[in-house]
C-alpha cells in the first residue's frame, strides 16, 4: 500500500515539475537590497520587461528567454558569488551590476568564462581593464563629465567648483574625471568632502560646501545619498547651483528628495522626459507595468534586452564568445533596432557613445535644457 | 563663530534623536536587564506603520502617526516583552541577547520583503523654514527635533521622580523583591517600561525618518548609534543615555567639518574605547547603581 502511494505521489511531482520552456537563459544580477536597492530594482525592471517583450514577439532565434534572477545585496564579493552561479546554472549573457564597486569585482568572474556582461555602472575603470566582456549601457562618467563640465564652464560662467563625493569605486571614478576635467578648464576646486556609503546625515557636509566661496556644487553621489543629501542642502537654504549626473536628478531621487530636488541640474545619458518617441512609449508602458516612473538605470536595462536579442540574432547563436566580439565596434541605429531607443555605438573597450542631455528639476521633473552630442 | 552655531545645532538635533533610543537601552536594561539589540530596528519600524497608515489606508499624517504609536505599543511593547523577553529571561542574559538579534533581523528583513528594499519617502512633520541666526542658517526643523527629543526625555524623567507610579517603576528596577513585598505590581511595572521604550522608538523614528528616509536598513546605523550613546554616557543612567546622545551628535559633525569627513565615524568608536579604558561606568553612569 505505501509502495503504492509512493508510486503514485512519484508520478503526481514528476507531472507537476514545470517542463523547461526556455533554452536560452540569462543571468540578471542585481542590486535588490542594499544602497543599491533604488537603481538596482529599477534596471532589474527594465531588464525584466524587455526581455518579456522580446519572448512576446517570438524570443531570441525563435526561442523563449528565462531571466534567472540574483541579488547581489550591494555586497561586492556577494555579487562576485552570484555571477559564478548564474554562469554555473547556464546562462550565456549577464546583465548587471549597477554599483560600481560591484561590477569591479563581479566582471573579473564573467571574464573569466567568457560571458558577455552588461553592466549599469558608470566608473571609468570598468572599461580601463582591458576586459572584452564588458559592456556599458550607458556611458561612463570620463565621458559623461566632460560634457558637463564644458556646459558648467560654457553656459552658466562658473569659475569656482566645491565637490561633494561617495567614497566608493562609484564615487572615486566620478571624483577624479571631474578633478581632471576642472583642471583642464583652468577652474580650481575650493572644498571638497567625501562622504561614506550609504551616509544618513549630510549636515556637516553640506555646511562646508555652503561656507565656501564656490559658484557651484558638482554632487556625485548614489541615488538614496542624493536625495539625503539635497534634502539637507535644501534645509541649509543653500543657494549654490548643485550640478550632478544622473544619480543626483534620476526620478527615484526626485521621488526621495521632494521639493528638495528642485533647482537641482545636471547631466544625464538617458532621461524618461526626452522628447524621443520611442522612449516615451517605453516609459509609459513601463508604467502601466510597474506602477511608478523609471529612471535611467530601468532603460539601460531594457535596453541591455534588446542588444543582447539584437546581437545573438546578428550572430546567429547564442555563442556568448562571438557576441562578445560581436558588441566591439558594433552601431546600432533606433531607426533598424527600436529596442536600442537612440542610437548607439560600442568600441573596442565595451565604452559606448550616445547622444545625452543636460537638465534641471523643476517642479519635480526634469526639464531638458540642452541635448549634447556623441564624444 | 555662525559655522559652529549651526553645528551645534544640527549636532543637537541628530544627538537628541539618538539619545531618545539611547534612553531606550538603559530603561529595559534597568527594567529587566535585557541589552535589546533589536533597539535600532524598533526606531526603523515606526517609520513604515505611519507610511502604511498614509499609502495604504489613506490615512492623514498625524492619524497614521497616532496609529503608528499603538502598533508600536502593542507589538515593541506587549508582544516584545511577552513573547520574547518573558520566555527568554530565565535563560540568563545570552540567550536574551541572541533573541534580540535575531529579532532585530526578522524586522529588517520582514519590512524589506513587505515594503521593499529601496527608501521610501517620509513627510516632514515640521515645517522647512531656514531662519538666519547670527549668520548661521538654523532650520525649524533641527529646533523642533531638539525640542520635542528633550521634552520625551524631559517628561519621562519628571514621570519617573514626580508621579506614584513612575516612584514604583523605580523601586522594581532598584530592588523587584522588596517592592513586591511593599505592594508594587513589579510585572505591571516592567510592563510600563517596555510601552515606554517602544514610544520613544516612535517618536524618534518620526523624527528621524525624514531625514535618514525610510529603509529596512537604518536600524543597523541607529542601532550602533544609541548603544556607543549609551555606553558613553552610562548605560544605567537615562540622563548618561542623553548626555551621551547629544555628545556623539556633536562629535560627529564636528569632526566631520574640522578635521576629516572621511574618517567621522571613527570619531564615535574612538569615543567608546576611550570611555571604556578611563570610565567603564560611562560619564555619568555609577558603577552599581540600578536606578530606572
């Protein structure tokens, strides 16, 4: 009788295992809790529907795609882990980290196998390391600044900087391309503060930079520091322009920061309130889907689906090593590639180069002032 | 001189706050001898019932404040005390320790898998006007902060000297037997304590939460915080609780301005070793008495 029953539930489990119905698998790892948590969950978003939208419209070489999800916890060495076991339960590309500090340690794993990885991270030091595996969604801070700085320079006449910084990897690789760039341009930098990961409390930080003699803040923090910390410069009356990249004026710091974002500028690879068709679908869809706006790093994880669909079909397989060599030197224009949303080159380090925008928070959304072009 | 006004200031503020959960540490240490190393989640959780309050059951803010107060009561207060401290209690110290630990993760991760991980915005309860004190820009809200930090703690202080009852809570802390035999409810006593520490964390969480911003994660920092405040002010003393709130608060942001932003949280554990090589007891702590 037990036999039986054991028979039976035997045969009941192996009914009820979900047969695979996707062969081609990809390895998300992402920032889910931690610092992280905000730009993380936005990308792993943006990744999610992407890919939902390409298995709707037949998959990659007519095959389903299953994201296999890892929450790296903000932690380095975590995310190192969670690479090394999305490779071993088989996927052939990677998308993510966003943190920096992460994707430092993580992409060594990735190179390692030769699985392509497409990370959310800024720091120019990714794409320094001469590893043929990395790829950026969006372009690293060496390239972002400059763009900046000659409109801080160019167009609001400033001629003293005070910097506010995380002292991460992140933080570290924005700090020195905005020191180097600031002294290419001549203009000294008159206080500068560092500020831990994931600080709370920005008062002392803040009442240096408002003492200062600076025309304006450069402020190169992640997305939870920026919005504590304009929270506290607003509460200081600080009447300095605060100049930042897109962790200081992304729609989570808007949300975070309230009015407190207001008045805030800066510069941003992609922004949901461009006036590009394509991108405002994107957004709104997006959503529809998740009930609250997206902000950069959900694009760039959108359209980190899409290249990879794009790429492997140019290749004709998912032979990660080929897409990989594929991506270098490879332009993919809106007009042939929708999914891409603007278009986009990638070079021989994984760098890529997209059309940005310059832009101010006011009444709680961001304004373009100007569009910049490629560098 | 306006830039050492301003970080007095906002050094009070900040230490206040902490020294309302730092007060927390001592009372149940008085009362029970429980060291709750869940202290700095109980502060983080009060943020998420007001927002619940708000975005779930569209709530105004002091409504949802004032709920958030009696969720408070009932679960840091009632079912920590009756769950956990009670059964734990007879199994020495260590064991209550590692129960508060364990706590304190459950709630982390409990409010990460409920509301998420990311921060939450949290509405300011005070206004954000600046006013120009003598060149320094001093907010309402630091004032307010402080304000309201030292009136909980200023209250709880005349409760426990001026009222009968505050009287009996003392007596159970100092000697439990002899006020039992004296006609002391000592259970209801330790009861009170914990209802009180529990509306501390509130208040201090609907201080802070505007600031810090609500996130599963700020008790590990808040957490860390009140208990070096406690330490260094003396761990059986509510005023060495708030001396010692007030004196890290301070500490912090001038080191963080004079000498290094990159190293001010050194500055605290710095603080700690010192007290404890110089004066174990903290700065105002004695080194045997036990009162509430």
């Amino acid at each position: 009788m037990i036999r039986r029953l054991l028979s039976t539930a035997a045969i009941v489990m192996a009914l009820g295992v979900a047969p695979a119905l996707a062969e081609l698998k990809i390895g998300s790892i992402i920032e889910l809790s931690g610092p992280g948590a905000a730009a993380g969950t936005n990308f792993r978003d943006g990744v999610k529907m992407g890919f939902e939208e390409i298995n709707a419209q037949g998959g990659i070489l007519k095959e389903q795609v299953s994201v296999l999800e890892y929450d790296s916890q903000t932690d380095p060495q975590v995310s190192r882990a969670m690479v090394q076991k999305a490779i071993d339960d088989g996927v052939y590309a990677i998308t993510g980290t966003v943190f920096s500090s992460s994707t430092v340690v993580n992409m060594l794993v990735a190179k390692q196998y030769g699985i392509p990885q497409f990370t959310g991270s800024e720091a120019p030091s990714i794409t320094a390391k001469g590893n043929p595996y990395i790829f950026r969604t969006a372009f690293g801070s060496q390239k972002g600044v400059p763009k900046m700085v000659k409109y801080m320079v160019e167009n609001m006449g400033v001629k003293k900087v005070g910097v506010a910084w995380a002292n991460t990897e992140f933080g570290k690789g924005g700090h020195q391309a905005f020191v180097a760039e600031m002294e290419k341009a001549g203009i000294p930098i008159v206080v500068d503060v560092p500020a831990e990961q994931a600080q709370a409390d920005f008062s002392a930080d803040v009442l240096k930079l408002k003492n200062s003699d600076a025309d304006a803040i450069f402020v190169y923090f992640t997305e939870e520091e920026s919005a504590r910390f304009l929270r506290e410069a607003r509460k200081q009356g600080i009447d300095k322009p605060l100049i930042g990249e897109t962790t200081l004026i992304g729609h989570k710091v808007i949300e975070l920061a309230g009015d407190a974002a207001n008045g805030a500028m800066g510069h941003v690879g992609l922004t949901p309130d461009a006036n590009i068709p394509a991108l405002t679908e994107m957004v709104e869809r997006f959503k529809t889907k998740y009930n609250y706006t997206p902000d950069h790093n959900a694009i760039k994880g959108y359209t980190a689906a899409w290249t990879l669909k794009y790429v492997t079909e140019m290749v004709g397989s998912p032979d990660s090593k080929a897409i990989a060599e594929k991506l270098h030197g490879l332009t993919l224009k809106a007009s042939e590639y929708p999914g891409v949303l603007m278009d986009v080159s990638w070079d021989e380090t994984g760098e890529m180069s997209r059309e940005s925008f310059f832009v101010k928070v006011e009444n709680g959304k961001q304004v373009v002032q100007a569009v910049l072009p490629p560098n | 001189m306006a830039e050492l006004i301003q970080i007095l200031v906002s050094g009070l503020a900040a230490g206040s706050i902490y020294a309302l959960a730092a007060v927390g540490f001592t009372l149940l240490w008085q009362a029970s001898q429980t060291i709750n190393f869940a202290q700095g989640e109980f502060v983080m959780l009060p943020a998420f019932f007001v927002l619940i309050g708000m975005t779930v059951l569209g709530l105004p803010m002091w409504t949802s404040i004032l709920l958030a107060l009696v969720l408070s009561l009932l679960i840091l207060g009632v079912a920590f005390k009756r769950l956990i401290v009670e059964p734990m209690l007879p199994h020495g110290t260590l064991p209550l320790v590692i129960a508060t630990i364990a706590l304190g993760l459950l709630l982390k991760e409990s409010v990460k898998e409920f509301y998420g991980a990311t921060a939450q915005p949290f509405p300011a309860i005070f206004p954000q006007t600046v006013y120009n004190v003598a060149g320094a820009s001093v907010s309402v809200q630091d004032i307010c902060n402080l304000v309201v930090s030292m009136l909980a703690i200023g209250g709880l202080q005349l409760f426990l000297n001026r009222t009968r009852t505050g009287r009996c809570m003392q007596a159970s802390a100092q000697n439990p037997a002899v006020a039992e035999i004296l006609g002391v409810n000592v259970k209801r006593m330790v009861l009170y304590t914990f209802l009180i520490n529990a509306a501390l964390a509130t208040i201090a969480s609907v201080l802070i939460s505007p600031i810090y911003l609500a996130k599963f994660s700020n008790g590990e920092t808040l957490g860390l915080v009140a208990f070096i405040a406690a330490i260094v002010g003396g761990f059986n003393q509510i005023r060495g609780a708030l001396v010692g709130g007030l004196l890290i608060g301070v500490i912090d942001n001038l080191s963080a301005v004079y000498i290094s932003a990159q190293y001010r949280s050194a500055m605290p554990l710095l603080l700690l070793i010192a007290i404890i090589l110089l004066r174990p007891q903290g700065l105002l702590g004695t080194p045997e008495g036990r009162t509430v």
